[in-house]
C-alpha cells in the first residue's frame, strides 16, 4: 500500500522560509512521481511543483516558480518543498500527492485537474502571518 505523509507545516512570519517534507513508501517500481498542491480556505485547490523520482525532472506551476523549490532525497524518499518570501496568502494547507505517471502530475498542475492523481497524503496546515 503506498503511503504519503507530509510534515514541517506550521506558523511562519511573512517573508520568512518554511521546508516541507513528503515520504513515500510502498511503490513497487522505482519510477513515479511526487507532487505538492495546496488548498487555501474557500479556495479552490492548485497545483505547484512536481518532480519524477529517480531522475529529478521538476514541473513548477509558474506562479510559484522562483519561491518555492521542489526537490527530492532518493535513497531516503524523501521530497522536499522549499518556500521562501512566504506572504499570508501562502496560508493553505499543502499537500503530497504520489503517481506513477510523472507526466501525468504535472497535466494536473497544468490544468488544474486533480482528479487522477492515485495517492494523497492529509495534508500540512502552514499558516504565515503578517
């Protein structure tokens, strides 16, 4: 069974950093990718990066690009977000999502499709104040 779990949200100043960290355990091929959307209160979900394990390809959606940094750790399978000048409407809560098919993440983020994104982690409530 694949398992996502999210960690490192919390309350952040504006204009201060924050990392966030997705494991994932449980696929049974070595290619797959990871992804990060958040969900801001009354808002609508959206996607920001995603990155295909082993090779580290990134798509970032363009409206994070240059804040926020996707990344991963392979031998730990481990991927991290890095978000850095974070305003109060970065306030969400972000989650990990996992696929087999990288193309197929970055399309959700894209287009703004979730739908056949395979498994969800519950999310981390990151909260920035101004």
């Amino acid at each position: 069974e694949v398992q996502v779990v999210e960690s490192g949200g919390g309350l952040v100043q504006a204009g201060g950093s924050l990392k966030l960290s997705c494991a994932v355990s449980g696929f049974t091929v070595d290619n797959y990718a990871i992804a990060w959307f958040r969900q801001a209160p009354g808002m609508e979900r959206e996607g920001i990066a995603s990155i295909s394990r082993p090779d580290g390809s990134t798509y970032t959606a363009d409206a994070e690009e240059g804040r926020f940094t996707i990344s991963i750790d392979n031998a730990r399978n481990i991927v991290f977000l890095e978000m850095n000048d974070l305003k109060p409407e970065d306030t969400a809560v972000y989650y990990c999502a996992a696929d087999p098919d990288f193309i197929a993440t970055a399309q959700a983020i894209l287009k703004r499709d979730y739908s056949g994104i395979h498994y969800w982690g519950k999310g981390a409530l990151v909260t920035v104040s101004s």
